[in-house]
C-alpha cells in the first residue's frame, strides 16, 4: 500500500494525520510503505507525523532534482522525536535519531528497530539543531526547497483509515438515524390493577 500525500501544514496531511489518531482496533498490519511529498520553506522546518506499530524502520528522505523549487543544491537533514501531543513549534518529545547525509549523495536515512507508538519527523536543511527541529525555526535563509520522504517497514504501520472510509462510515451512521427516525413509534400501554 503506498500512500502519496502532500505534507503542508493545515492542508492534506494535517486531515489525515488528526483520522489517525482513531485508529480503528480492527486494523490489520502488513509490510507498508508511506510516501510523502513537501516543501520546507525558507527558515523553518516541515513535519510529518506517524504512528508505527513497532520494529524495523526506514525512514529516506531525498531532495527533488527537477521541480519549481529547485535552484541552489538541496541538503535535507532529518531529526525524528517521540510525539507526545505537544504542539508544533514547542515539540517537547524524545530526541530518538537524526541524520544528514547517510543516504545516497545528499539525502538521509535513519534505520533501525523502534518501538511501537506516536512519531514526528522533522525535516530541515542540513545542519538542522536539535532546538531547531523542536522549534519549526530554522538558521537556514535558503528559500523554498522540495522533498520526498519514504518511510517503510516489513511490521506494519497502524492503520490510518482513508478518507472515503470516513466518509463512507459517516454516511452509515446517518442512514442508520434517518431509518430510526422513520421507524413507526411504538405505543405504551400500562396496566394497574386494582
């Protein structure tokens, strides 16, 4: 299964990522691959969070060669911390890993086996600070700059049900109270005796 989401803040992801956090207990587990597409803006830092159900893990995170916001060399550095609810620009979370140029050329790569709940990538340019990743302000004046990230991994991520399963479950449970409210009302009779 391989999902293509544009990861801007307030947009797509931010949807998707807020379903994810219903996840569904019925969901299944298999080798899953989550492929996302951003921008990190002139300085700050783009995010994408994650559940995971625990395991081996690959994260990559390579910049777009060709595209509109491709004109100076792009040097992407990831940091990932524990997702502990708090709010974007104050991540308070676990440091868990950070790279910057293990992955072919330019690009990074953290692998590893991790266990299973709530995670934040934090994605920046190179030489992105701790206190960077957790703040979403970066040093780094370059403008705009494109990237794919690919998280992958043979365990399984937990589910984040699509959105027309939403729809669809929605959809149900107002056809459920419509057919309710239709239902002829059933009539009481009470009985004394003397």
């Amino acid at each position: 299964m391989t999902n293509v989401l544009t990861n801007r803040l307030g947009q797509t992801l931010g949807l998707a990522l807020a379903a994810g956090a219903m996840t569904l207990p019925t969901a299944a587990h298999s080798a899953t691959t989550l492929d996302f597409e951003g921008t990190v803006e002139a300085n700050s830092i783009d995010y994408i969070f994650f559940q995971f159900s625990g395991g081996d893990l690959s994260i990559a995170t390579n910049r777009f060669l060709p595209g509109p916001n491709f004109s100076l060399p792009y040097d992407p550095m990831i940091r990932l911390f524990e997702d502990n609810g708090s709010p974007i620009g104050a991540l308070t979370g676990a440091n868990i890993a950070f790279d910057d140029d293990s992955g072919p050329g330019l690009n990074s790569l953290i692998t590893g086996n991790f266990g299973q709940g709530d995670y934040v990538l934090a994605v920046g340019s190179w030489f992105m600070t701790e206190a960077e990743g957790r703040s979403g302000v970066a040093s780094t004046p370059i403008g705009d700059r494109d990237y794919r990230t690919v998280i992958s991994t043979t365990t399984g991520f937990l589910s984040v049900p699509e959105p027309m399963t939403w729809m669809l479950m929605l959809l149900g449970m107002f056809g459920i109270g419509a057919a309710m409210r239709r239902a002829p009302k059933v009539q009481s009779v009470s009985v004394s005796y003397s």
